[in-house]
C-alpha cells in the first residue's frame, strides 16, 4: 500500500478558493503517474428538489464548474476521469487551456456523459473505443427495462518520454441501488472490453469510475474475482438468476485486480440521504505510491452534505500516484 497524501487547509476567502478543503501536500512526484477519478454533478441533476438542504447559490452550475475547474487545476495530476460531464463546450474551454487532450462520450439520449484527459505533453493517444452499455445489454438479450443509457471509454496511451504504454477505462454505471443485476452486467462487460487491451505481461491497466456499488456488493466483489452470493442478493430469484448466469457466462476476471484505496474509504459520495463509498480506481500490473486522504467527515458536515460552498460535487475526488520508474 502507497503513502497517504494529508489534508491541507485552506485560509477562508470570499471567491471561489478551496476554502477549507484539501489538496496534494505533494503534487509533482517525477517518477509516477497521477490518476484522479470524479464524479463532478452534471447540472440537470444538481436540482434544489434533490438537494434541498443545499443552498441555491452553490448548486449553480456558474459556480460549481469554475470550483470544478480550479480543482483540477491545484491536483495538476497526469490523467483525470470524469463522470456526469455535461456542459462540454465549458469543459472543453477549460481543459484545454490547462494543456490536456480528452475523449468524451456521452449518454445516448442524455445531456451528459464520460471525459478521459491526459497531459499533452506526457502522453500520445494511441487508441480510444467507447462503448454502449445498451448495446451490450440487448446482445446479451437482457429485457428493455436493462437498457439505461450508460456508457464506459478506454484509451490506449503512450508515455512519450519512455515509450511505455498504459490503457486507461472510466465508466458510470446504472444508479439505482435495486438493480445490482445490471450493475453487475456492465461491471463484467467493462472488465471484459479492459482485459482485451492487455498485450503484453507487463501491460499496465487502471480502470476508475462511479460504480454506483458499495465494496461489499456482488459487482464489486465480482472485480475481486469473488463469485456472486445469494445472501447479498435482497431482492428477486430473478435478480440472482440474472447474476448467476452472467458469472457462468463470462467467468471471474482473467487479472488480478486491485483496489488503489486500501481499505475502502468510508465514503466518496455524502448527500444527505446516502453516504457511502460508491467511486473506485482499480490497478493491474502497477504499485501505488501515494493516495489522497479523504477529507474527515465533520468538513463534509459542515454544511449538512454535499455539495455545498466547499464542495461543488456530492461526490469526492480519489486520487492515486502509481510507480512509473524510468
């Protein structure tokens, strides 16, 4: 297991500063590779009905995304996934002022969708695919009501200096936490489409993403090579058929897959409603130097939950440092 980045503190202000959050102690390491993941709230979700205890002024999409934007900009790390993406012309704008190339996908029939972005002066795109879960599902021959509009990307990428190649994959699965099912569907597929792009033994893979699952689920465990449990499944003998018969099908994973957050944080979303850890990097054939320390959970309730005037997001940012010695 890596070191752990603490929390900084930041002095109060009356702009849009990280007043009170955290951020790197370390930010440039010389021999490794910064992944971030985050959900960032796409503005049609980020409605006063859903978050009620927030107030209007922080659930505006004007001052989220400038928050969103200058987070990124202080993490300055080599490659973010992003979920809940939508606004993308505002997006584009920014990220590329901050010397990143991106790949986007957005949901079929949604104003919102997934963003690759990696340093243009450390890496060269060598190959993107995105995929539609929709479609997988209806090849599969999965019911209708299994087609909810999610999506996942991955891209092939070249470290320009060494010439090393990583493949990276960021995915948003189905929310509802009554459909493990198709949850656990999609994880498989994603896992399956990031397996194919191993090519040689020493092939680094890193997947992140909102998986809309807690660590003792069956698509999380599933990701561990664990076979699904009935106990686990509390809802239909459909949903557990459904389950079983996809883990007959695909099998476990071929790789060993582990978590860059050892143990699971206790939370990476905190609305007021849910609290849990939902957001995951998972790692093949790579060591993880650092990660960064979620902020204690009495700043999370400074303001009831998130987000809030410190926090444009209901989620948390994770971040990890992998080994990249060269």
């Amino acid at each position: 297991m890596g070191q752990i980045i603490n929390s900084i503190q930041k002095k109060p202000s009356n702009n849009l500063t990280m007043q009170n959050e955290y951020q790197p102690e370390f930010i440039n390491f010389r021999h490794a590779i910064s992944i971030l993941s985050y959900n960032i709230l796409a503005a049609i979700y980020c409605e006063q009905s859903q978050f009620g205890y927030a107030h209007n002024q922080y659930l505006k999409f004007t001052n989220r995304s400038t928050k969103i934007i200058e987070q990124l900009k202080i993490f300055n790390v080599d490659i973010f996934c992003l979920q809940e993406v939508d606004n993308i012309e505002f997006y584009q704008e920014h990220i590329k002022k901050l010397n990143y190339e991106f790949c986007y996908v957005q949901r079929p029939q949604r104003p919102d969708g997934c963003l690759i972005a990696f340093k243009i002066e450390k890496f060269k795109l060598l190959k993107y695919s995105e995929y539609s879960l929709d479609k997988m599902a209806l090849n599969y021959g999965l019911p209708l009501q299994y087609q909810r509009q999610n999506v996942f990307q991955i891209v092939r990428l070249e470290h320009i200096l060494t010439k090393k190649q990583l493949v990276i994959g960021n995915i948003h699965t189905f929310w509802n936490p009554n459909q493990d099912d198709l949850k656990f569907f999609q994880i498989v597929q994603f896992v399956q489409k990031m397996e194919a792009e191993k090519e040689s033994d020493d092939q680094i893979l890193i997947f992140c993403g909102d998986l809309n699952s807690l660590p003792h689920s069956n698509p999380i465990q599933y990701i561990q090579k664990n076979k699904p449990i009935v106990e686990r499944i509390e809802k239909s003998s459909n949903q557990i058929k459904i389950q079983k018969e996809i883990f007959e099908h695909y099998g476990p994973p071929k790789l060993n897959w582990q978590s860059a957050y050892h143990p699971f944080p206790k939370f990476t979303n905190y609305t007021k409603d849910f609290k849990g850890c939902i957001d995951y990097i998972f790692y093949h054939n790579a060591n993880v130097e650092k990660i960064l320390r979620l902020p204690e959970e009495s700043l999370l309730q400074q303001e009831v939950a998130l987000p809030n005037r410190n926090f444009p997001s209901d989620h948390l940012p994770i971040l990890a440092y992998f080994d990249f010695h060269y």
